[in-house]
C-alpha cells in the first residue's frame, strides 16, 4: 500500500475540485 501515492492523489483531487 502507497499510502505516499494516495495522499497524492486526495490532495491532486482536492485541489481540482477546489480550483474548479
């Protein structure tokens, strides 16, 4: 488990949606 990866991806997602 990447838990480094995913909390990657959560932020990368957060921020889309933020940004968005």
């Amino acid at each position: 488990m990447h838990w480094s990866r995913i909390k990657r991806q959560q932020d990368e997602m957060n921020m889309v949606q933020n940004g968005h």
